[in-house]
C-alpha cells in the first residue's frame, strides 16, 4: 500500500507540474485597454495600446503605469528601442486620421513629437534596424537616420499599407496589405516576396532561426528561404485570422481574432 500511495503521489506532482508549466497568468493591467504592441527595453516592458496610450511594466508586467506626457494620440501603432531610445508610433482615426513619431529618452517619462516629414500620416509599424528607423504608413514606408528628427519616403515601394516590420540581418521585410516585401540595402529598393500566398494580407512577421514566419488572413506561412517562397504552416489553426507571431527558443506563438492564442513547438506543422 505504501508503495501505491508512492506512486499516486508521483503521479500527482507530475500532472501538477505539466499543469503549471501549461498555465498563462494574468498580469495586473494595463487593464480597460487592448494591447496593440509590446517591447522590452532593459528591464522594462512597454505596452503600446488601442486608445490608451502607452503602459510601463518595471516589475515584469506586476504592475503598469501610464506613460503618456507629450504624446497626443492615445493610439499607439508601434513601439520600437534603439540604444537608449525608445519610439512610439501613434494615430488618430476618423475624421482626421493623423498620426506621427514620438521619441523618449527617459523611459517614457517624457515624449518629443519627431515626425517631421512623416506628413503626419497613420503610422502601424516601427522597426530599428542598426541606426535606421522606419515607419509604415498606409501609403508606404519612411526612413529616418537621425533618431527620427527628419524623416524621407522611399521611392519604390507601393502605395499598399504597412502593418509590420522584421529584420535578419541585412534583409528587412515589410508585411502590407497586398503581401511581403524584401529589401537588402536598407530600403533603397524592394522585392515582392510573396509567392505562395493564397491571401496577402500580412499582419505579423516573425523570423526564428533560418524560418520566415508571417501571420495573414488566411493563417500562417512559412519560408525557408528569405521570403522568396512561402507555404500554409498552419495545421490546427481554427481561426485563420493571424494578427500576431511571437517566437521564444523553439515556440512559435499565434495571435488570433476571436481564438487566443496558439502554440506550435514544430515551426508550425502543427
């Protein structure tokens, strides 16, 4: 008997273990608002959201704050950490539908407006790549080499919208309402990537290792090779409405529209 009882007691840590590592925790906020985006700068976490600015987590995310002296748009598109920079994209919708840049060089105690030159358009997405920043905007994609004090559109990309950035190395993609875009030399010019899509539209990019990842309308793709092909990687997804991709190590996490979130520890088979 007592070894019976042994073993129910393994058997219960175990299943208590596998439980806890499968569980996801709340944390306390930012609450009341939708979390658009997140970046982690240091020990701090940022949280852009839909109309309520920007949240600063110090405490991994026990507890928020507001962080919204100087900007004036409470939509946050973007986020984006450069050294000790960080950005924060913003916008307005209906009537106006402006937006523009905003730089904190103290954690988001304070931020300055550098849009000058972003012709305050809707921006969606900030990527730092080295010491280029680059905005996407519903008409295209702008560059800044000075920490965003001017900007300047760069010709030859299509007048689609941009929904998000990623980077490997040198290769820089932009996910659009009309596909995926390379460009190798810092946007000077670009390449369509999107052969493959059964649906276009790209809301995410991840890349993880060799593997390209992008979350669309119609699921996720994946490409092996720098976007020049893609195909359905998305076994087990019952909502095909991808507006999010995150990776850690060898998990691939999917954002969905009314679904949660999925998992695939095997670049997305299943």
């Amino acid at each position: 008997m007592k070894y019976l009882d042994t073993i129910f007691l393994l058997l219960l840590l175990i299943i208590s273990t596998e439980n806890l590592h499968a569980q996801w925790v709340q944390t306390n906020g930012p609450t009341g608002v939708a979390v658009n985006c997140l970046v982690v700068k240091g020990t701090n976490l940022f949280a852009g959201t839909y109309y309520g600015g920007v949240f600063l987590s110090k405490d991994n995310g026990t507890s928020w704050s507001p962080v919204n002296n100087g900007l004036a748009y409470s939509f946050n598109g973007g986020l984006a950490v450069s050294g000790t920079n960080v950005f924060a994209s913003t916008w307005q919708g209906e009537p106006t539908n402006s937006g523009g840049v905003y730089l904190s060089t103290n954690n988001g105690t304070s931020w300055t407006n550098v849009s000058n030159g972003l012709h305050n358009a809707p921006i969606d997405a900030l990527v730092a790549s080295g010491t280029n920043l680059f905005a996407g905007t519903y008409g295209g994609v702008f560059l800044s080499t000075d920490n965003g004090t001017s900007w300047s559109a760069l010709t030859g990309f299509p007048s689609v919208t941009v929904y998000t950035f990623a980077v490997n190395g040198i290769n820089l993609y932009a996910g659009t309402s009309g596909g995926v875009y390379l460009s190798t030399n810092n946007g000077g010019s670009w390449t369509y990537s999107s052969s493959g899509f059964t649906n276009p539209i790209v809301y995410s990019l991840v890349v993880s290792g060799t593997n390209l990842f992008a979350g669309t309308d119609g699921g996720v793709y994946l490409s092996t090779n720098n976007g020049s092909t893609w195909a359905e990687s998305d076994k087990g997804l019952i909502y095909s409405n991808v507006f999010s991709l995150a990776c850690s190590g060898t998990n691939l996490f999917a954002g969905t529209l009314g679904g949660g979130v999925y998992l695939s520890t095997n670049n997305g088979t299943n």
